[in-house]
C-alpha cells in the first residue's frame, strides 16, 4: 500500500461522510417542514413554540451541513 492509495481512503471517507449528512438533512427537512405546518394552531401535538423551535432546529442543521 502506498501513500497514495491512503489518501484515496481518506477521500472516500470524507465523501462518505459528506453524503451521509446530506442524505440525514434530505431526510429530516421534510419531517420538520410537515410539523411546523399549522404549528401554532394544530393542538394534536402537544410542543409550545413548536415553530420556532423546529425553526432553530433548521437553522442548526444547515451551519452543520455547512461547516
């Protein structure tokens, strides 16, 4: 194994990565977009602030994404 071929694993790895956290933020928006419909005037979940709270949450997980 060369020198090169370790820096084609860390490559990979960090691609790997990269696309798992896509794929988690890809899977999470449309959770968090669905519950904050109607957030302040649907009672069938119990969650005060509800919008607000999921909106931070959306904030959070772009500057992760985008680190």
């Amino acid at each position: 194994m060369c020198s090169s071929d370790l820096e084609f694993a860390s490559v990979d790895e960090v691609t790997t990565a990269q696309d798992k956290a896509q794929a988690m933020y890809k899977a999470i928006i449309p959770l968090l977009n669905n519950l904050a419909k109607d957030a302040d005037k649907n009672e069938i979940i119990r969650w005060p602030n509800r919008g607000d709270k999921i909106a931070q949450f959306k904030k959070r997980l772009e500057q992760i994404l985008n680190s």
